[in-house]
C-alpha cells in the first residue's frame, strides 16, 4: 500500500504551482527572444477547432472544395487557430500581468493539416502607463515546418511594477 505524500489539504496551498512565473515590469528585458517547442496540427483537431468556433468555410472543411477548386490544392488550417496555438505554445500563468491586446496579425502564409508550428518571442518595448501596472509590447512570429513565417502578431501586455515610483521615474 502506498503512503500519500499530501495528506493535508490545508497545507496544498503552501506548495509551489507548477509553472508559475512571477516576473514583474522591471524584469522583462527590450530584445530578448525565446523560442517555443514543436506542435504539429492534425486533421482531428483542426476540425474540432472549426467546429467549436462555427468555421465550416470550405477551405478549412471541405476537402473535395480544397482540393479541386481551392487556390491551394489542399485543406487550409483556420487562421485563428494558427494565432490560438501559436501564442498557447508561449502560455505562461504569469498571475502579475494581463492581456491588454493584440496589434499588427498578419496571417503571412497559409498552414496546411499536417504542418507543425513554432514561434519566436521578442519583447520589443515597455513604458509606465498606470499607477501600478506598467506596458509591454512583445512580438510573436510563428513559423511552419522550417522556419517559414506564417504569422505575425504583437500582444500588449500590462505587468505589475516591483516598484511603481521606481518605474515611473523611468528608474530600473
């Protein structure tokens, strides 16, 4: 018989939650870069997606359309999931900052079924703009395959400052 590690579930909330960050405005860094790991879209889940969200175009859903009347010859991945798992692949339960929108998506290339994405991060500015909570601008560049780039998108973030008059004075 096993013994339980966790007996207490008063003391579960004394426990670090798995993948939790808990970067503030002062630690994020103009230029720096992170790359994502590896999804490929399959057929199953890319029909799922355009049926959750009502998207039956044809060059998502019909295949017989796609490939003897579509520009491209084969079925389509919808853009909005390329742009939903593009940025999932960079997901983070960062608890101090909080989407404040998304600039200049630009889906570049098709993704076809069967492509696997990735994408690169750049955090490419930041400025005071509330009392509490400063701006960060990063971009998002997902890539097919190979490193062809299929979407671009910026995502505006704000972020809780470790210290707000520090921050505002322009002082990091």
């Amino acid at each position: 018989m096993s013994k339980n590690p966790n007996p207490d579930p008063a003391t579960h909330a004394d426990i670090p939650v798995w993948n939790m960050e808990t970067w503030l405005w002062e630690d994020l860094q103009v230029g720096e870069r992170k790359r994502s790991i590896r999804r490929t879209i399959s057929e199953g889940e890319a029909m799922l997606f355009n049926s959750l969200v009502l998207d039956m175009h044809p060059y998502v859903g019909d295949e017989i359309f796609a490939r003897n009347e579509g520009v491209f010859g084969r079925r389509l991945v919808s853009g909005a999931q390329v742009f939903s798992y593009g940025l999932g692949l960079f997901a983070h339960n960062n608890t101090q900052s909080f989407s404040y929108g998304y600039d200049k998506l630009r889906f570049v290339k098709p993704v076809f079924i069967g492509d696997t994405i990735y994408g690169i991060r750049t955090w490419i500015r930041k400025e005071p703009k509330y009392p509490d909570m400063g701006l960060v601008v990063c971009s998002y560049e997902i890539f097919k395959n190979e490193g062809e780039l299929v979407l671009y998108a910026e995502h505006l973030q704000t972020v809780k400052y470790r210290d707000a008059a520090k921050a505002r004075a322009g002082v990091t």
